[in-house]
C-alpha cells in the first residue's frame, strides 16, 4: 500500500482542512464553483427560452395560415351561396 493514498485522503478531509486553515479557501472555490453553475444556468436557460420563442413563433405563423385558408374556404363558400341564390330567385321570378 502506498503512502501517498492514506495521505491524500486525510489532507483532502474537512476536519484536516479546517485544522489547516483552508476553509476560506473552500468558500472562495465553492463560490467559483456556483458561478460556474450559475452561468451555465443561464445560458442553459437562455438557449431553452431562445427555442420555445422560436417554436412559439413557428406555431403562430401556422395558425395564421390555417386561419387565412379557412376565411377564404367561408368566402368562396359564401360566394357559391349567394350564386345559388341568385340562380334560384332568377329561376322562380321567370316561372
């Protein structure tokens, strides 16, 4: 067994540290570490908003599309409507 294992794993133990003074140092590293996560918190946020704005906008260009082609599916039918009625008015008044 190497020395350098038992060793290791006392000086890297929180009761060794804070006997050797090194816990400013672990408030100094652990907030490192938060604002590493933190920023990648973020930007994984950032890209995540990013996609549904994107998505959101796709839909609603979609739906937009649906809408116009259903107005015009009702105008055109409404013109056939008012066709027919006029060919059946032009039918009755002549008989």
């Amino acid at each position: 067994m190497q020395l350098t294992t038992p060793v290791k794993k006392i000086t890297t133990s929180k009761p060794f540290c804070a006997l050797a003074g090194v816990g400013p140092y672990a408030v100094v590293k652990a907030n490192e570490v938060y604002e590493d996560l933190a920023v990648r918190g973020r930007r994984v946020v950032s890209k995540a908003s990013r996609g549904a704005a994107e998505e959101f906008e796709k839909t609603a260009h979609e739906l937009e599309d649906i809408s116009r082609s259903a107005q015009q599916a009702q105008d055109r039918e409404r013109e056939t409507a008012g066709r027919t009625t006029a060919r059946r008015r032009t039918t009755t008044s002549r008989g």
